[in-house]
C-alpha cells in the first residue's frame, strides 16, 4: 500500500521511505527536498534528528489528519444547512427563489418517487437523528432505485427498532452505514435534486444542479468514512475506554478518568481488541480510529 492513499505527496513518502532505511540526507539537499523535509516534520514523521519515526507512529499520526481533514470538510455542512433555511424563509416570505421550494413531509417523499418514475437510479440518505425517517421514502419501489445507500448515526443504532427496520431494508438491498458524526436529514435523487428536513417539520427541495451535486459528493466522502452495519459500532463505554487507552499510559489511571475499575476496565480491552482481531493495544486503538468509531 503507498502512503498516497494516507495524504502523503509522492515525494514525501519517498522521502520518509528513504530516511526510514536510516540513509539520511545528502551533504547539499536541493531547496525541493528541503521543503519535502519541513513538510514531513510539520507533519510528525520525522524526528528532530530528521530520522524518520516509526511506521506505526507514522501511519496513526497520517489517519489521525486524514480523519481530521475530512471531519472538518463536513462540519462546513453546518453552513449549508444555515443557507438553506435561510433560502426557504424567503420562499415563504414570497420572495421567489426558482432552485428552492418549501414542501410538506409527505409531498416530499411524493415528489422523490416521481422523480424515480420519470428516471430510475441513484437514492442517497442520511439520517442524522435516531426516530421516525423526517423526509418520507417508503413509498419508493424497490425497482426504481439502482443504488440505495442510507448513512445513519450510531445513536441510531442503538434503538432496537430502527436497527431491525434498517436490517430488513438490507435485505432488499437497500445498503446502510453509520457514521460516527450528526449529518442530515438529507435525500438526494439522481445527484441532481436534494431534500433537507427544516426544523419545523417542513421539508426543503432543492432544484439547483450544482448544490445538489456538492452535497451527494460531501455524502460519498462520508459513506467512506462510515461503516457497515453489520459491524457493529461500539457502545459508550466501549468508546470510552478506547479513548481512555489513547490518552493515558498505564491501565491505573485510564480506569480512574473513566470510573470504573482497573479490572472492569482490563475486561471491556479485551473485548474490543477480540472484536477488531488487534494483538496489541495500540492496534486496536489504531483501527477503532480507522472505522471512524473514535
């Protein structure tokens, strides 16, 4: 695997590659790779020695940003969401905006399935609240829907519910992943119409092209930081102590920051490194991590 896939630059990784096989750098760097140089250490891979660190430490410290550059991307959605309640109190107020219309629940979910009538194909979905589906999709048959993909939150998951009616809808191919942050309520037909849920209970359309494509690339960029439902995120206090193993150095003081007892939580570490087949600590923080969990 190339380390482009963490963020690195070709010529960064082939820096950090090199220092890595302990050759160090050569007596006259060019101003190229002196800039590769202040890169890779601004980016914690190498040592103040300008040795490189180690692979583990250098490919948590590469998730870690990675998970941070796409978190951040799409806490900007909160603007979004702003824009488009502001864009549908002007609809309301009767100063005509021609992309935003401002619709009943129900006529919504009516206008999703025509929509899917006229031109069959892609059904996006993200739920950003445990409870009742806020833009109603039920009534979309099966067969219009090429690719269906819901992205859910783990709160979500925990109401036994919801959980089976999202497993029952697996089962009509209907594909579901968790995401670890709020993000919705969102439907987005064909990449080309979009619909948000207002805070009163109205539901906004949006018509324009270019909007509705930004927000179905915003979602695929969630969809691959989620996961399948099928693995199951891990429950509060798991959660806790994950995050406890990565903040505190001894087992003593990482039980205490979360109240419980050094062999309670001895107990939920080895659950949680069995459920992401880790050997070690380290590993399964590491990959809870990857999994967006954390």
């Amino acid at each position: 695997m190339t380390l482009g896939r963490l963020g690195l630059t070709a010529d960064q990784e082939r820096t950090y590659r090199h220092l890595l096989r302990g050759r160090g750098l050569p007596e006259s760097p060019t101003r190229a790779t002196r800039a590769v140089v202040a890169e890779l250490r601004a980016l914690g891979l190498l040592h103040d020695d300008l040795t490189a660190v180690a692979p583990a430490e250098a490919v948590e410290k590469l998730v870690r940003q990675r998970l941070s550059d796409a978190l951040h991307q799409l806490a900007g959605l909160s603007t979004v969401w702003e824009v488009l309640q502001d864009l549908g109190e002007e609809q309301r107020a009767g100063r005509p905006v021609e992309p935003v219309e401002v619709l009943e629940s129900y006529d919504a979910g009516r206008r999703i399935r025509e929509l899917l009538l006229r031109e069959p194909g892609e059904l996006l979905s993200a739920w950003g609240r445990p409870g009742r589906e806020p833009i109603e999709t039920a009534s979309v048959e099966a067969n219009l829907v090429a690719v269906h993909r819901v992205l859910v939150s783990p709160e979500a998951m925990e109401d036994p519910r919801q959980a089976d009616d999202m497993r029952r809808d697996a089962a009509l191919g209907v594909s579901h992943r968790v995401f670890p942050r709020p993000f919705g309520p969102l439907v987005i037909v064909n990449r080309s119409v979009a619909y948000t849920a207002m805070d009163d209970g109205f539901v906004l359309q949006i018509r324009h092209a270019t909007l509705a494509g930004f927000l179905a690339e915003v979602f695929d960029q969630a969809w691959d930081l989620g996961h399948e439902i099928t693995e199951a995120p891990f429950s509060p206090i798991e959660r806790r102590v994950l995050q406890a193993l990565t903040c505190h150095d001894t087992d003593d003081t990482a039980a205490r920051s979360i109240n419980v007892s050094v062999r309670k939580f001895r107990s939920h570490v080895a659950a949680v490194m069995d459920r992401l087949g880790a050997r070690t600590r380290f590993q399964a923080a590491l990959a809870a991590k990857e999994k967006g969990w954390l």
